[in-house]
C-alpha cells in the first residue's frame, strides 16, 4: 500500500512562506504523478498544484499561480509544494496525493492520499 507522509505546516503569517513536504513510499515514485491538495473548513477539498512522473508538467489552481511552486527529487520520492506570499485564504489542510502516471498529462482523479497536515495563515 502507496504510503504518503507529509510534513512542514505550521502557522505562518500572511506574506510569509512555508515548503511543505511529501515522502512516499511503496511504490515506484517515477510511475506516479503527484498533486497537493487542501481542504478548508466549510469547503469541498481542491487541486493546488500537479506535477507529472517527471515534472516536465506542471499544473496550478488559479488561485495559487505566481505564489506557489510544486517540484519534485525522484532520488529522494519526495514532492514539495513552496507556498510564497500566503494569504489568510491559504489557510487549509493540505494533502499529498498519487495516481499512477500513463503518460497523458495531468491526471484528474488521485488514487492515494497522505493524512494531511494544517496550514494556517494569520492575518
């Protein structure tokens, strides 16, 4: 079974920065493509950001682009979500996910899901 463990939350204050983390295992990391999602409180969870087997493609929710920066270490299995200039909006938890990559761009729908860490940002 696909094991995703994030870490780096934290509470932050707005306009301020935080690398949030995500070390797989159990699965061959460069057969997968990898997304950070987040669910705010009240909220149906969304797609942040997308990155492909091997991070040749990328894809952002409009409300992050410019301000965060998904990438990947295949050496290490491990995706990172940088998350700059946060906003009190941002303000969420944050999963990791993976879906096995067929080679057809971004994925849609993710398979495995980490536990989710809190981000909070104060305003």
């Amino acid at each position: 079974q696909v094991q995703l463990i994030e870490s780096g939350g934290g509470l932050v204050q707005t306009g301020g920065s935080l690398r949030l983390s995500c070390a797989a295992s159990r699965l061959t990391f460069t057969s997968f493509a990898m997304g950070w999602f987040r669910q705010a409180p009240g909220k149906e969870r969304e797609s942040v950001a997308i990155i492909n087997w091997n991070g040749e493609i990328q894809d952002y929710a409009d409300s992050v682009k410019g301000r965060f920066t998904i990438s990947r270490d295949n050496a290490k299995n491990t995706v990172y979500l940088q998350m700059n200039n946060l906003k009190p909006e941002d303000t969420a938890v944050y999963y990791c996910a993976a879906e096995f990559d067929i080679g057809l761009g971004i994925p849609v729908d993710f398979t495995d899901w980490g536990q989710g860490i809190q981000v909070t940002v104060s305003s």
